[in-house]
C-alpha cells in the first residue's frame, strides 16, 4: 500500500499527539503536591523522562514542518519558491528544535546554571538589539526613521514582492486553468496581477511609514530625469513588455524563430522574454526584438507547418516513379497531414538531374526538423529500392550550389565514398 501524504499526515499528527499526551502526564505528578500520590515514580527519572519527551515532541514537531514545507512545494508547483521555503522552515526549525532543547534543561536540575548562562546571555542580546533598533538612521519629509523600523519596512516589502509573485502562481494554477484560456493569456493575466499587486502593496508600506506620494513623486521624477538617458534601453524594453502583454503577438508556449534563433517562449517579462531552445540552452531575447524586428510565428491558431523537401535525381530516372514515391513515402509516416495532402512539384532540370519538391504538411511545428530528417531516410532508402539514382557532386568536385541556389541532398558517392 503506498504511503500517500494523508496517510503520513494522520500519521504525524497521532505522533503530535501522542508526544504531547506523554509530556503532559509526566509533567502532572511531577507538579502535583498530592501526599498520596497514586503511582510512586523517583523525582529524577520522571525527569529524565520529561526531558526525553521534550525532545521527542521537537523532533516530532521538525518533521511535522517538513511534511508541511513538501506539501507547501507543492501546493505552489513553482521551483523559484524552493530556496526561500527551505529558508524560512529551516529557521521554524530551529526555533522548535531551541524550544525543545531549553524545555528539555529545564527539568534536568543538573544543567540550571547552564540554563542560567544562557538566559543572560540572550538578555544581553535582546537589550543590545533592542538599542540598535532605535537608533535613527534616515529622515524623510521631517519623519525620522529607527534603523529597526526600516528593517521592518523591508521585510514587509520583501513580504509584499513573494506574496504578488506567490498570488500570480495560485491565480494561474487554480483559478484561471479552469477556463477555456490558451497558456499565453494565463500568463499575461497572472503577470498583471503580480504587477498590481505589488504597486498596491508597495503604496500601502509608503502610506503606513508616513511618507508623503507627492515628495516621494517628486524625488522619482528628479532622478528620472538624471538617469533617463543612461536607461533608455531598459526604459524602451519596459514600453515594449507593455505591449507584448497588451497585444499578445507573442505568447507563452509558442514556437517562434527570431534571428536565426528558435525556440519555445517560456516567458515573457517587462524586460525581457525567455526561449527555451531544443539543445536545452536558454536564449533571453530583449523584449525591444520582439516588437521591432521581424518574428515567424509558428504556433497560429491553425498550428501547423508546410514541409518542403527537394530531392534531386539522375537526368535517367521515371518522374512519375519518382512522383508516386515521394508521395507514398509522405501517406506512411504518422506525423504528416492528410489535410492539406501532400504535393509533389517537378522543379525542372538542373545541370546535375531532375528537381523535385515534396510539400507535406505537419501538425507539430516543432517537430518540422525530425519529421523532415525521417522523411529525407525514407526517400533515400525507397528511391534506391526501386532503382532511381540520385544525383551527387562527383568525387573530388568542390562543393558549389545548384543553380537555383539550392543544395544536393547527400554529398555521398554511389561507391560509397566522401
């Protein structure tokens, strides 16, 4: 029977209980004054079994958090959440594990001054903190701000920057892959939620530390207007983001090729888009390309691909053999449309032999290279077969292109040579 994550969940939770059912029965006859009590157990050993208990229920309560860090992981389904998850249950660990260990001291008698030390030590430190935290390091519009109250504004806007990027991950996952709505425009609404809400977010941190918008407005456009012109680039990139978001010529999951380059957009930002390429390399494309320059666009509504393949044959051969095969060779292989069908196109003749061009057509333009590679070992196979002899360079002869600017097939000699 597989170990789901309910079972390991009841499972913790019995554990917690147990644990805690422990520690609270030893606990009741060490703090009882009965003069009868009803079981005699030394004062030491119960203890000592305080203390083990103790343990136990941090190591139980560590394992519960992780349980909970997994189920969080994912919950979320986005792997960006991972090192920040690890983070922040490591240091609620830390804090069980802590709470655990000072319970546990606390009932051994014998590590009293230890536990003296220790608290005074922490004393010292909460007073140094709590000192440096009011120490004044910053005035804005007459406000005086603590070094303590600008670290809690950071954490909040820290807070704020996951909690807009966490909302974004839910919306899309749980909300908006419920409707009838294509990746790129799941992507394009949860891009602009994020946006709103951390602008929201961090207007509300300027309003709840006091500082005025306008003096704040006023100061942006200052410095605006000093680093405008070394952040031209980055400003343009911001426009063209908008715009991509808005218009959505270009969208998550489409196969698009953009100088020379191709590849599946993974994302698309304010700055820039992310294609993912098929050696596994990632190519961060500004997104100023993607506006200005020239774009192929595979992935239509239609979301298919025409195939084009010349094959070049000797002056001797059949056309119409030729013709039939290529277009048997396009009816076998799976990958090829039925609709539009497969065309073959007698080119004319070249100094070398006939020209022909299948057209096929294939539903995964993607796929258009491995599909175009099977067809190409097929042809060669089946045309050999059936006696029709392919036109090559002579050996020796150097490489040079067909008169219509398209190249042979196949460099390889009848005899087999290169």
């Amino acid at each position: 029977m597989l170990y789901t994550w309910d079972m390991r969940r009841r499972h913790c939770y019995s554990l917690l209980a147990q644990a805690a059912g422990l520690w609270g029965a030893l606990a009741l006859p060490a703090g009882a004054q009965s003069e009868m009590p009803l079981i005699t157990v030394p004062l030491e050993a119960l203890q000592w079994l305080m203390a083990v208990a103790s343990v136990v229920l941090g190591a139980l309560g560590s394992w519960g958090l992780n349980i909970v860090r997994g189920r969080l992981k994912f919950f979320i389904g986005d792997q960006r959440f991972d090192p920040w998850l690890r983070s922040l249950f490591g240091l609620l660990q830390g804090g069980v594990w802590f709470a655990a260990l000072w319970l546990a001291a606390g009932n051994l008698k014998g590590l009293d001054p230890l536990r003296s030390q220790v608290a005074l030590l922490l004393g010292g430190v909460a007073d140094f903190l709590v000192g440096v935290w009011q120490v004044p390091v910053l005035t804005i519009d007459k406000t005086r701000f603590p070094l303590g109250t600008l670290l809690l504004l950071l954490v909040l806007a820290f807070a704020v920057f996951w909690a807009s990027r966490l909302s974004a991950v839910v919306l899309k996952r749980f909300v908006l892959s419920r409707f009838n709505l294509t990746i790129g425009s799941q992507e394009a609404i949860a891009t602009v939620c994020n946006y709103v809400i951390s602008a929201v977010g961090y207007i509300l941190l300027l309003q709840l530390a006091g500082i005025d918008l306008g003096s704040i407005a006023i100061l942006l456009g200052v410095i605006g207007l000093g680093v405008g012109f070394a952040l031209q680039n980055l400003a343009r990139n911001f426009i063209s983001g908008l715009v991509l978001l808005i218009e959505r010529p270009v969208q998550v999951g489409d196969y698009i090729v953009i100088d020379n380059k191709d590849g599946v957009v993974e994302s698309v930002n304010l700055r820039a888009a992310t294609l993912r390429r098929f050696d596994g390399s990632r190519l961060i494309v500004p997104n100023t390309l993607l506006v200005d320059q020239q774009v192929l666009n595979w992935s239509t509504a239609e979301n298919r691909a025409r195939l084009s393949l010349e094959v070049l044959v000797r002056g001797s051969g059949d056309p119409e053999v030729v013709t039939e095969t290529l277009l048997k060779i396009a009816s076998e292989e799976r990958r090829v449309l039925t609709n539009p069908v497969p065309e073959v196109i007698f080119r004319g003749w070249r100094e070398l032999g006939m020209l022909f061009e299948l057209w096929a057509w294939c539903g995964t333009p993607k796929e258009q290279l491995r599909i175009k590679s099977a067809l190409y070992y097929k042809i060669d196979a089946e045309l050999r077969e059936r006696g029709v002899e392919l036109a090559f360079l002579e050996y020796g002869q150097p490489w040079q292109m067909l008169p219509n600017g398209t190249t042979p097939m196949s460099m390889q000699q009848p005899n087999g040579r290169n």
